[in-house]
C-alpha cells in the first residue's frame, strides 16, 4: 500500500492522448492521461469505459449528441457504444480500464498506444 499523489503522477508527463498507469486493482488499471484536440471515433465491444475529469472540460461526441463532462464529473461509456473524445483545451482525465484494454478498440490509428508506460 502507498499514497498516490495525483497531481504529482500528471507533472510527471507532457504528451497527450497516452494514457500512463498509476496503479492496478481487481483486474483494473487506472491510468492518467492528458488530452487536446480531437480523439478518433472508437468503441470496445466487451468493456464499458469511464472518464473522470480531473481538470478541464471534455467534450465526447456520440453518433446522435454531444456530451460536456466539467471537472469534478464523470462519465461511464456503454461497451458497443462509438465515440470520439474531443478536449478544445487540455484536459486532465482518469480512466479505469480492464488491464489489457486497446486503446482505440479496434480502430488503428496514428494515437494507438500498444503498451502504456507505468509510472
């Protein structure tokens, strides 16, 4: 067991759209990831996944609405459900994924991150 220092976990990296890893429980990771701009449209046939915003306003969009997730907020994406994460200023999010989750589901894009790092 340690303390996790959050804000101390996101100084530690500059990049956007590459979410790091903070810790594993149950078979879940939780990892941190700076965002800007726009993501690629994607979804996960077998998982739901959740964004929590940590600092900043994130827009998703969906096939049929748009939806605004303000800092403080959270979010939980219905596995099979499309997606693109748009964030018009850099946001600070944190996701709980099953550990081995593809980034992008499917989709192979020049923003799929094969192995993420630790930190």
């Amino acid at each position: 067991m340690k303390v996790i220092n959050i804000a101390d976990k996101f100084s530690c990296f500059q990049d956007h759209w590459s979410p790091k890893i903070i810790g594993e429980m149950n078979g879940q990771e939780i990892k941190l990831a700076k965002i800007k701009g726009e993501f690629v449209w994607h979804d996960y046939k077998e998982e739901d996944e959740l964004f929590i915003v940590v600092k900043g306003t994130l827009k998703i969009e969906f096939r049929d609405r748009t939806l605004e997730i303000n800092e403080g907020e959270m979010v939980i994406v219905p596995k099979g459900v499309e997606h693109k994460p748009i964030a018009e200023e850099e946001v600070f999010i944190m996701l709980i994924e099953p550990k081995g989750i593809k980034h992008t589901g499917d989709v192979k894009h020049d923003l799929t991150v094969e192995k993420y790092d630790k930190l």
